[in-house]
C-alpha cells in the first residue's frame, strides 16, 4: 500500500470538517494537531472534539485496510465520528427519529434502514469492478440514505476512503473546497443535494472525479 502522510490525512479530515460540519480551525492547525497533537490554533472545544473523533476514524480505517467495506464497518466508522457528538453512535437511526436535511430544494427525510437494508445498499453501491467509481457511488449513496443520527456525510466519505485503501488505489476522496472562495463548497453542497432529492447522482460525482479524487503524496 502507498505510504499515507499526515498531509494526506489532513486533507481528508479538514475538508470534511469544514464543508460539513463548519470546522474554524486552519488548514495548518489541522495538520499540526494530526501531527502532534498540538492544539494551538484551535479556538474551541466543538472543533477539539470534532477534530478528534476525524483522527480517531482516520486512524481506523488506515489500521483496517485490509478489512473489506460493509455495513458492520460503516457503523464501526460512525461509532468514531460521531463519539462526542451523537446520542448513540454507530446506531441505525429509526423513523420515529424524523431525522432529515435541509437543502436548498426542500428537506430530504429518507426512510430508516435496518442493519440487513444497510448491507444490501453497501453491498450494491460497491459491487462494480472499478474501485473509484464504487468509492463515488458509495459515499453518495450512503450520505443519501442518511442511516445514522448524526455524521452520515461524514461517515460516507470516511467508508469511501477505506474502500480506496483497501484497493491500494493509491488515492484519497476529498470534499471540494477552498479557504478563499465559498463557491467551491457551494457548488459540491449545491449538487448533492440534487442527488439527494431528484437522484441526480452524476454532478456531484463529475465534480468528485475532478477535484475530489488526489493521489496520495501528492
């Protein structure tokens, strides 16, 4: 497997942090933290805490490489995302929870899934023969169902990424953003939702293949 730097790492933790959970701290700071825990730069203690649980699943998921992607480890991931954030981590959301997104086209509020419904949709997302583009379908595809509480986006980057590694790709999946211009993550956020509401799955994957696949160490 190609040799994963902090950098790569940082890459991965800070653009999810920022896009989808407003993380403050820099790009810098980010990658100083994952390098030695350093919490300078890190101006308050939802960022700390943020930042901890995306190193924590990090570190997961480069420690399980050669463990194959399915529901009981997309769980195990969101179990670590979302550890200090979310009521029951790594739990199935129910119906009764109403959890939904808004979006700019109105919310998105999918049905629950059942631990069997969660392995049929991994299964099926990552049944092509191209690693990168089951990678793609499959963070779209479970950032859509929304089966947990909290960190579903976050948690389908995360599943994506180990299905890169697990591959030895040699690639990391980042979300598309830029310290100096919002529209980038406007653009991204802009086009999942349309995935989310009218199934329009291949914006946000054009744009993922363009700016959101990096080669690591690169």
């Amino acid at each position: 497997m190609t040799a994963i730097t902090v950098a790569d790492l940082a890459r991965v933790v800070y653009s999810s942090g920022k896009v989808f959970d407003g993380l403050s701290t820099g790009r810098l700071d980010t990658e100083n933290f994952l390098r030695s825990g350093s919490v300078e730069g890190i101006t308050s203690r939802a960022d700390l805490a943020l930042l901890e649980d995306l190193r924590d699943a990090a570190s997961f998921i480069l420690d399980q490489a050669r463990r194959s992607t399915d529901a009981a480890f997309v769980r195990a991931i969101n179990a670590r995302l979302t550890r200090s954030g979310a009521l029951h981590p790594g739990e199935l959301r129910t119906d009764d929870q109403q959890i939904g997104v808004r979006t700019r086209y109105g919310r998105h509020s999918p049905e629950a899934l059942t631990d069997a419904g969660l392995q049929d949709l991994v299964a099926m997302l990552t049944a092509g023969a191209d690693p990168i583009e089951s990678a793609l379908s499959l963070f779209v595809g479970v950032a859509r169902a929304q089966p947990f509480e909290d960190g579903n986006k976050r948690t389908a980057l995360f599943s994506a990424n180990h299905l890169l590694l697990h591959a030895e790709t040699g690639l990391l999946l980042v979300v598309p953003v830029s310290d100096t211009d919002p529209a980038v993550a406007d653009a991204f956020n802009d086009l999942l939702a349309r995935a989310y509401l009218f199934g329009e799955d291949d914006g946000v994957k054009n744009l993922l293949r363009r700016d959101g696949i990096v080669p690591i160490g690169a």
